[in-house]
C-alpha cells in the first residue's frame, strides 16, 4: 500500500510539473484573470515546489504520511485544471481549450456524417480572402483569387478552391433604441451566371467544400 500511494503522489507531481513546462514552454494556460493571471501562476509555481520538496523529504516515511500528501496534491492539482477551464475567469472564458489560445474562432466542418467544431486562431486580417466567382444559385463556382486557408483545415477540403459556398456578413444595427443584426447583403439578390467580386473569411466546411462570410465588393 505504501508503494502505491508513492507511485499516486509521484504521478500527480509529474502532472504538476508537467503543466508548468507546458504553460512556460508550450502555450500559455490562462485563469482569465487577465493580468491576474501572473498571479495563477505565481501559485501554480509555488505549489509544485513545495510538493516536489514534501515528496522528496517524505520519501522514506509512512505509508499515511503519502496517503495525505497524494490527496492534498490532488485536491491542488484539482483546483488548478479547474480554475483553467470550467472555473475560468471573465477575460478568457472557457472554450474549451486548456491553453490560450488568441482571437479564437470556431470552424464548423460538416462532411457528410462527420461533424466538428474546430477551434484555431484566426484574428482581424488573418486569412482576410479576396476572390471572384460565378454565383449558380447554391455557391460561387469557377473561383478565381486569393483565398488562404488555415493550414489547421486543410485536411478536411476536397481539391482545389474552384468552388466556394458563401454567406453574408452582418453588421450591427440599431433602430428605435434597439440592437438587432442585419446582412449586408441577401442572397437572393444575386443573379444566376453573374460573377461577383467578394471579400471575406473562412467560416465552416461543408461536404469538403469551403464556406465563406463575405460582403459585396
């Protein structure tokens, strides 16, 4: 018994020490504190230091002494992947990713009976498409620009960018004191056969097939 609780508590200092390689090295965990966060990890830091000496000078103890460290630590351990994700604070709420991840965005892939939600960075100007196709009532085919991907998505498009479905942008609007979202532009209005200039962003994947938010140019 006194072999396993060593091998628990050694198992959970791993854990810890792992995350504050990851959180330095990696990517950076946040507790959505904003700047607080230098304080998440100031307690992060100290906590495995001082288990890391507990378990070093209690090596040779009781199996009761290991009993107690393995579930303090873990109550420790508990609390911080906790505090990273579902206790998450308001400047960075959980999304479902225990590192940071700026300017998330979340790709939606439906391909076929595959369906996915993809979370990648994607900020303001990144992977900002200008390009121009022929509108046949469904999508925009026979595409000609510049249309980047993120290489995140890759795996999961169909060919080459000849074909592309589109969706409107919206803007924010208010009238008589409320705040209500409208289209830029309808889908209808567009005439079959027409080629259309169009400035957008990737949204979603559909049967291997990119979808695209865009506005009119």
């Amino acid at each position: 018994m006194d072999a396993f609780w060593k091998f628990v508590n050694g198992f959970i200092l791993f854990f810890l020490i792992l995350l504050c390689f990851l959180g330095t090295f990696y990517r950076h965990i946040s507790f959505g504190w904003g700047l607080g966060d230098i304080l998440g990890y100031l307690i992060l830091y100290g906590g495995t230091f001082v288990h890391l000496i507990a378990t070093i000078l209690s090596y040779k103890k009781g199996k009761h002494l290991h009993l107690v460290l393995s579930l303090g630590s873990f109550a420790f351990l508990s609390w911080v992947v906790l505090s990273a994700t579902i206790w998450r604070g308001p400047e960075y709420r959980w999304n479902g990713s225990l590192f940071y991840l700026p300017c998330p965005t979340n790709i939606e892939i439906r391909n076929g009976e595959y369906q996915k939600g993809l979370l990648i960075k994607m900020c303001t100007g990144d992977y900002t498409a200008q390009f121009e196709g022929e509108w046949n009532g469904s999508l925009m085919i026979n595409v000609k620009g510049e249309i980047e991907i993120p290489k995140e998505v890759d795996k999961y498009l169909a060919g080459k960018l000849e074909r592309v479905f589109i969706k409107p942008q919206t803007r924010s609007l208010i009238r008589q004191g409320e705040l209500f979202e409208s289209n830029v532009f309808d889908l209808s209005d567009l005439e079959l056969g027409e080629r259309y200039k169009l400035e957008g962003k990737l949204s979603g994947i559909r049967d291997g097939i990119p979808i695209m938010e865009v506005r009119l140019k």
